[in-house]
C-alpha cells in the first residue's frame, strides 16, 4: 500500500473525517528522545484502512480533527507497546488515545509470548521479515529519506494486518476488555503525576538516609525535577541522582566543600553550585517535624516475605487456571506496590491518588477475592 506525507491542516482535517467510519486505525510516532524530558515527536503513522499516512508534525498547527478521532470511542486505536507513543500524543495533542488495543499486550494474553517485539510478532503471524536498519533515525531530521519514509509507513501497515488476528485470538478467550482496560490503565498512570516535593521517593537507596538528610534530598530532588521539566532535559543531564545522594548525606556549605565532593561536573557546579547550596540551606532550616520521615521498605516489616509469598503462590493458581504468564498477572514489583499501599501513608500511589496495578481492571476481577483477606 502507497502511503501520503500529510503536512499541512486541510490534508490532516480531510484525512481524520475520512477516518471517522473506521472500525479501527493503526497508529505508530517515532520520536527522539537523547537528553530531553519530552519525547519529540518526529513522525505521526496512521493506517485507517483505505490510506496510510505520515504526518509531519513539524507542519501541522491544527491538530483538532486528529485529537477527535483519537478519542472516538467507536474507533478502535491499533498500536503496540505504545508506552512511549502514549507520551508522544499527551505532550504533542494533551490527549491520551481510547481505547487502545496493543498488540503486544494482547499476543501475551493469546499465548503467543511475552512482551514480543513488533519485528518478532509481525514475523510469526504473517511471515515477513522486518526491516529495522531505519530504528536510530534521527526523525527530527529534514528531509527524512525515502526509505526511512517507507520505514515508518511499513510499521502501520502490518499493525492493520496482524489486529484482526490477534483480536479473533483474544475474542475467543474472551478478553478483548481485558486489552483495553490494560491500556486504560497505563493511560491513567501516565497521567499521573507524582509532585516535585516527593520526588525524592523516587531516588535509589535514599531509604539509607536519615530525616535530615532527607530533608536536603527532598529540597534537591524537587528542585531537579522542576529544573528538567522547564529546560525540557533528562534528570541526569541537570545532575545525577547518585549526587544528589551523597550531597545529601554531606550538606556541605561553602562552594569549596561542594565541589570536594567531586560529583558535579564543572559546568553543573557554574550552573548549579549557588543553587544548591541554598537549597542545603533551606533544608537546615526545617523543623525536626516538618521533615520527611525516615523511609519505610517492605523488608523491615516482620510479616513482609511471608505474606508476599502468600500473595505470589494464590496468584500463581489464578495465573495457571488463566493460562496467563505469573509476570503478567502479578509480577513481584506489582505485589510489592499494592503491599506498600496497603501498609504506608507516604507511598506513590496513594500521593497520587491512584490505586496499584492489582486492584484495577482484569486484574482486579480476577484477584479481588485473593486480597480481599489483606484488606
């Protein structure tokens, strides 16, 4: 199939009217994303059956006909593993597509494996041997080459062909919602947002530090996180979190000390330095109870390893009779978040007001009861 290079607003509006009877679109962005916060969208592929487009997002001002079609809740959206196109169309178009049916997610379901890759999935069900050479384009480029085009409009056209496939598979098992609601899910996590002032919850054995160190981790961490959201650049290119720990654990106070410590770059001391050591001053200058708690791991709770194995062997049982990958239907890491949402005050979720991966969704339906009795 031919595809047509989309790059200016009457085309794009044409296209997404001409879309609106689709039973479903597949859809695919490549993007860079070296050293930013944002992805940066380079390429927006959609296939809705009768054309295969490529929009240049470069072009384009008016994305209103696009964001109606990608929230139409009669047209279903094909991507796979759509994790980082999810963050793609929020930063670009501030929506979220729904519903979503990854192609990924729903092979794991049908048995065909776990987090297949797309070359390896359009390879087992309809035999044709991808062409990945193009991956490390920077899509940002212009122009873009003719076989870096046919690239990016191939990706949406084998997505077209391989859903209808995979969606008899998982009709059959009846588990179409259990795709959506996957996707839903992850849309609702990624719209999550955790606040600058508990970001140090998210810093590697900062459980090691005490209530005063953390105060200084938690002033530095919400400073990075605020720093690399306004320069739209990568946590570690304002500093690395391994220095924020050790600052925290020092709080030096003179620009000498600070760079003693020998873990900030000399540009990020020209950049930073004053900064930091004011936000060392400022957590000095926090009550005792005002500071962050000392942080709770699920090791240190005697009943931890005992329950969990509980959890994981009535998980298990529910997974075999499913014939679901234990990963799948609850991994270690999503036993540990509904246990730590259960048990702590100062916790992800719960600061971000969304309940953990097993209390949603299929997986909430089919692990309700399994819980129930730690509730």
């Amino acid at each position: 199939m031919e595809f047509q290079i989309i790059n200016d607003n009457g085309s794009l509006a044409e296209y997404c009217q001409q879309s609106k009877g689709a039973e479903f679109i597949s859809l695919d962005t490549e993007f860079v994303r070296t050293r930013t916060w944002y992805p940066q969208c380079g390429l927006i592929q959609i296939n809705n059956g009768k054309r295969i487009v490529l929009v240049d997002p470069l072009t384009i001002s008016d994305w209103q006909p696009l964001k109606d079609i990608l929230v139409a809740p009669d047209i279903v959206k094909v991507l796979h593993s759509c994790s980082e196109d999810l963050e793609v169309f929020s930063r670009l178009l501030g929506v979220y597509p729904a519903p979503i049916f990854d192609t990924q997610f729903a092979a794991c379901l049908a048995g065909l494996g776990n987090t297949l890759g797309y070359a390896k999935l359009i390879q087992d069900l309809l035999g044709i041997e991808v062409d990945k050479g193009e991956s490390r384009t920077d899509w940002l480029r212009r122009p873009l080459s003719d076989t870096q085009l046919q690239y990016a409009a191939n990706d949406v056209l084998y997505l077209h062909q391989v859903y209808p496939m995979l969606k008899s598979k998982i009709d059959a098992l009846g588990r179409f919602d259990w795709v959506l609601q996957e996707m839903a899910t992850l849309s609702l996590k990624k719209s999550a947002n955790l606040a600058a002032q508990y970001r140090y919850l998210l810093v590697k054995n900062a459980w090691q530090l005490n209530a005063g160190e953390l105060a200084v981790l938690q002033e530095l961490a919400g400073w990075r996180y605020n720093k690399a959201v306004e320069q739209d650049l990568a946590a570690n290119f304002v500093i690395k979190e391994a220095a924020m720990l050790e600052i925290a654990r020092r709080a030096p106070k003179s620009i000498a000390r600070l760079a003693a410590l020998n873990v900030l770059t000399g540009k990020e001391m020209r950049l930073y330095g004053e900064e930091i050591l004011s936000l060392i001053l400022t957590a000095s200058l926090i009550n005792e109870e005002n500071r962050p708690e000392k942080i709770r791991r699920l090791v240190d709770i005697k009943a931890y390893k005992k329950i969990c194995q509980s959890i994981r062997s009535a998980c298990i049982d529910v997974a075999e009779e499913q014939n679901i990958p234990l990963e799948v239907l609850a991994s270690k890491k999503q036993i540990n978040q509904f246990l730590k949402w259960l048990w702590f005050d100062v916790e992800e979720c719960k600061l971000q007001d969304i309940k953990p991966d097993l209390c949603l969704g299929w997986r909430h339906y089919l692990l309700a009861e399994v819980l129930s009795q730690y509730h």
